[in-house]
C-alpha cells in the first residue's frame, strides 16, 4: 500500500463568537461607561462588547457589567437595567467614544468629557456576551 504525503494549509484560529447577543436600548452614554437596559438577564462582572450605531456611524467598545438590576416599567414588563464600564477609556477606546459622541450630535466640542450624553433615539445597540446564561 503506497502512502500519500499530504500538505494540509496551517489552521487559522478561529475567533471566538459571542456566546449571545443581547438586543439594549441606551439610557445615557458617557466616556466611562453606559446605562443600558435589556429583555433578558445580564450578569454582573461579565465581560462584554457594546455595539452601537446612529446614523450610520457605529463604535463597539469592550466593557465590564458592573452593575445589573431587575426592574418593572409601568406596563408591568420586566427588564433588566445594566450599568457598563469600558475598558481601556486613557487610550483608543477614549478617543472613539469621544468621536462617536460628538460625531452623533450627542455632545458638542465644548462639553464637559466626564457628563452623561442621551443616546440618539434613532441608534441601535447591542450586547455581546461571553455567557450563554439567559
């Protein structure tokens, strides 16, 4: 029996998907963190990516749940409100955070950096999450 010898091209490592995507509407953004709320549970200390977009113009930022509180909006519905911190916000995550807000219209150039800005009630956002936890 005659043996073939095969090359086969180097494996990429893949890169690893979200174990879930969490659909979020934005209370306020900040260059520190953000004030979501969520449909579904979130953990506090989970590491995630926050994906917003408004007008075409998108950031995603690495983020830290630091804090995650069920709540009852007057209609009885559920929803979890989810306090974010970014990581990394002294070097490029800062600089993109401040350029989306500005480049949204949530804040002008001539605002305090460390204030809270309403996000575009037009935008999208959403959470990866590293948990499959529902």
């Amino acid at each position: 029996m005659e043996t073939l010898a095969t090359s086969s091209p180097p494996l990429e490592s893949p890169t690893p998907s979200p174990a879930r995507t969490v659909e979020v509407r934005v209370v306020n953004f900040g260059l520190f963190g953000a004030a979501v709320e969520a449909a579904s549970r979130v953990l506090p200390g989970e590491p995630c990516r926050l994906i917003c977009s408004v007008s075409g113009i998108a950031v995603e930022l690495d983020a830290r749940v630091v804090r995650s509180l069920l709540r009852f909006a007057a209609s009885g519905e559920a929803f979890y409100e989810v306090g974010l911190r970014f990581e990394g916000v002294l070097g490029d995550a800062g600089r993109r955070i401040l350029t989306f807000l500005v480049e949204t219209g949530a804040a002008a150039s001539g605002d305090r950096v460390a204030e809270r800005f309403p996000f575009a009630g037009s935008g999208q956002a959403f959470l990866e999450l590293e948990s499959a936890e529902a």
